[in-house]
C-alpha cells in the first residue's frame, strides 16, 4: 500500500500541524504523576468506542466543588504525555486526560468513527461518565480544534466553564513550513507500515521540529527527556497515527466562535511551523472577549518551548475575573 493513498495529501498539512502535541514542561517525564496515583479505567460510548482515561484527584476530599480540568491531546497524543503538564492543576482541580478515539489504549471498531465530532462527542460522555455538568477544556493542536467543535455543539447539559486553545485551529487554513518536510518523511519510509526504527525516526523528526531551532541548540538535556516521553507513550502506532491524521476532514467555525460566551484564552507561538500564528489571532479577533497570549519565541508546542504558557493557563482557570 503506497504512503499517499493512507496519506491523501489534504491530510499532510494536517499530520504536520496536528501530531506536534506530545510535550513535556518538567523533565522527569511520568514519575509525578505516577506519584499521584490515577484512577484508571475506561467507558464505552454508544458507538463502541472504547475510551482510556486516567482520572486524577475525583475522590479527595476538598476537590467536590472545584470544576474539573479535562486536557484534549492533539493528533498522535497519548494521555502520558500530559504527565508533567498534570501536576501544575492538581493543587486546586480534578484533572482528566485520556486517550483520543482510536489511538493509545482507546478503540473504535471501525476506523471511520474518527472524526472531529465524534471526538467532541467523546468529551461529553466521558464528563456524563463522571456526573460533570461543569468543565474546564484544556486543548492543544488538534486537540484545540475538537474543543472549538465540542464548544460550538451547544450540548445543554455540560458546561465549559473555561476554555484553552494552544496552538490551534478553527477552519480549514494554510499549514506552515513543516507539511513538505512531513511529505518527503512519509516517502522515504522502506515498506508500509514503516519498520520501527523508522517510525520512531519519524516521531522524532515531526516533533523536534515542532519546537524551534534556538530552544533545540540550547536545551540538549531537555531534549533528550523530552524524546526518552515519546518513545514511552503507548499505543501511537503508524497504523492509528494515519487514521487519526486523516479525521478531520473540511471544517469552518468562524460563526461559531463568534456566539462563543465562555471565558477563553487562546495561546500561540509566533514560530509555529504547523499553524500559522495568524490563525490564532484570528481566532481572537472572532471569539468575544477571549484573552490572547503570543509568544514570540514559541514554537508548536509551547509546553515545551514555553513553560510559562502553563503558568498562565492556571492563572487563567483560577482567577474569579474573567
């Protein structure tokens, strides 16, 4: 089978702008979080789909009036790879991560139940799964784009109370330099699927570059863990990364942001290779009120490049003045 008939070349541009999401901000990538001591389990939604998740903080005491966070990976994501993102809003919230439809330890039984509203739709059941009428939606990359899809559904019995798009999307938009490195990638694989050693070249590759050159050249050790995290993540198949890539197919939300009521903060790095940080502004212009934080020597994945971003995200869902 030939790269681009898994790969139409539509979807290219969305593999480069939408995988970048798997990124550390510490740099003992899972030993926090195990510390905490999830609760793991899974749910099955009325298509079959089965969800992987790892709840943190649900039962402890002083957490039963405190609105959950719940974190949206993008393409290729795996719920551990929010494990040093995690530890940052344990302190005062509930926190949820799991894996997408399709990818990690969750399933589908059909590959064209991956689609954008479908994955919405997983954030519902999943919050309906744990009795939560009210959430904090936390999105990065693709995972933006599914939270925009999730908010503009209009569902009446769950409530974003605050809302986080990194680096993402709102509508069908010119993708960064990233999509020819990402095309020539993909062919130079030996056999499809590709061996291992290649795909794991791959996911190298693809998500070094979504960081920047500058922050590469000087954080050698950061680096080295923030690789040793992805290679840890499991269940980010070639075979399920294509699938995923592929999902969203055509999209425009610019009305629906427009009718947008939650409070929400928009972050973006002006050296984004995968979406253009033009695309976050425009998404600020659209949703009323929404606070805008650029960050010029951002790349993609601003946990990584940015540690701040994080910071500001907490300030963000703690503060009372929305």
């Amino acid at each position: 089978m030939q790269i681009k008939s898994l790969l139409p070349t539509a979807f290219i541009g969305l593999t480069a702008s939408l995988l970048c999401s798997a990124a550390p901000i510490d740099y003992d990538p899972l030993a926090e979080a195990r510390r905490l001591n999830p609760v793991t389990g899974n749910i099955t939604t009325p298509d079959g789909t089965v969800l992987s998740y790892r709840l943190f903080n649900h039962t402890e005491a002083g957490y039963a009036n405190a609105t959950p966070v719940i974190f949206v990976g993008g393409t290729g994501q795996v719920q551990t790879d929010w494990d040093t993102v995690i530890p940052h809003f344990t302190m005062k919230h509930p926190v949820l991560s799991y894996d997408n439809r399709g990818i990690g330890l969750s399933t589908v039984t059909n590959t064209s139940l991956i689609t954008r509203q479908n994955m919405a739709d997983d954030i519902r059941e999943l919050s309906k799964h744990f009795g939560w009428t009210h959430i904090d939606l936390v999105g990065i990359s693709m995972g933006a784009i599914v939270s925009n899809t999730f908010a503009a559904s209009n569902f009446t019995d769950v409530t974003i109370d605050h809302l986080v798009l990194i680096a993402g999307a709102y509508k069908d938009s010119s993708t960064g330099p990233l999509v020819q490195q990402v095309g020539q990638w993909l062919q130079e694989f030996s056999t499809t699927p590709p061996p291992a050693q290649e795909w794991t070249s791959f996911i190298h590759k693809l998500m070094l570059a979504c960081l920047t050159p500058d922050f590469i050249t000087n954080n050698p050790s950061e680096i080295s863990s923030f690789l040793n995290q992805l290679d840890q993540g499991v269940g980010r198949t070639f075979e399920k990364f294509v699938a995923q890539a592929s999902s969203l197919g055509s999209y425009n939300m610019t009305e629906n942001l427009k009718r947008f009521a939650m409070p929400t903060l928009i972050q973006h790095g002006t050296l984004d290779v995968g979406i253009p940080v033009q695309v976050g502004r425009e998404m600020n212009g659209l949703i009323p009120g929404s606070k805008y934080i650029e960050y010029a020597d951002g790349g993609h994945v601003l946990f990584e490049t940015n540690p701040e971003s994080v910071a500001a995200i907490v300030e963000f869902l703690d503060s009372d003045e929305q």
